[in-house]
C-alpha cells in the first residue's frame, strides 16, 4: 500500500471517530450533570431540640429558633427516630421564610416520637427584624 493510499483511508475512518468520541463525552457530561445529587439544605441535622427552644412536654408541634449572628435557623421537628424529618427545602418570600422537613423513605421506621433539629441558613435578603417562619412537614401519603 502505498503513502496516499493510507493517507486517504486514515481520512476516511478518523472523522467518524473523532466524532463518536465527542459525543460519548458529551453524554457522559449530561449525566453527570443530571445525575449530580441535589445541594444540601441543611448546614447541619442532629437528633434533640436546639438549646434556645422552650417547647412544652406535651406538644408536638414543629417550630424554629433563629440565631441572628450567624443568619441560621434551627427547625426542628417531632418524628420517627430512625425516619427523621429533616430539612428538603427553603424558599422567601420577601420576609416569609418556608422551610419544607421532609422524610427520605428509607424502609420501615420506628414507632416512637423524637426530636430532629435542621439548622438552615436564611436566605439572602431576608429582613432579620421582620423575620417569618413557616414550617411545612412534607409527611409521607
């Protein structure tokens, strides 16, 4: 064979592949990017109420305490202690904060009653001084 003879065929065969290589690499871009796990919401979750809470025995209600050094709210909820509510999602509404506490559905949970704290920063532009929290509990159907 000679020089121009494997010169045309390398011209014939390297474009189709060059072309499959690219578009392997762009699918392998979507996916990562689709398949990325979601940001985390909460800047920390641990079992108990938060110190500052003054919660009666007898209630079970979710609540909040905010921290106005740190622009953190601490949001706690009453649950399963092996199925927690946890923080899935805050949004404002100028100064309405909603905080959604969501339990991931990770098999059978436990039948007792115990406190979850999620600490959630406030969203930027939110009026400490004029501050609204409403905790929604994203409870299973």
């Amino acid at each position: 064979m000679d020089d121009d003879a494997r010169d045309r065929s390398v011209r014939r065969w390297l474009p189709t592949r060059l072309a499959v290589i690219a578009l392997a690499v762009a699918v392998a871009l979507v996916v990562a990017l689709v398949a990325r796990p979601p940001a985390r919401v909460a800047v920390e979750t641990y079992p108990g109420l938060p110190p500052a809470a003054d919660v009666p025995p007898e209630t079970f209600e979710p609540g909040w305490v905010l921290d106005p050094q740190t622009r953190r709210l601490a949001v706690y909820a009453a649950g399963s202690s092996s199925c927690p509510y946890v923080a899935s999602d805050v949004q404002a509404d100028g100064d309405l904060v909603t905080v959604t506490l969501s339990v991931e559905e990770r098999g059978p949970c436990t039948d007792d009653l115990a406190w979850t704290t999620s600490v959630v920063a406030v969203p930027d532009g939110v009026d400490l001084e004029r501050l609204d929290v409403e905790v929604v509990l994203d409870r299973w159907p």
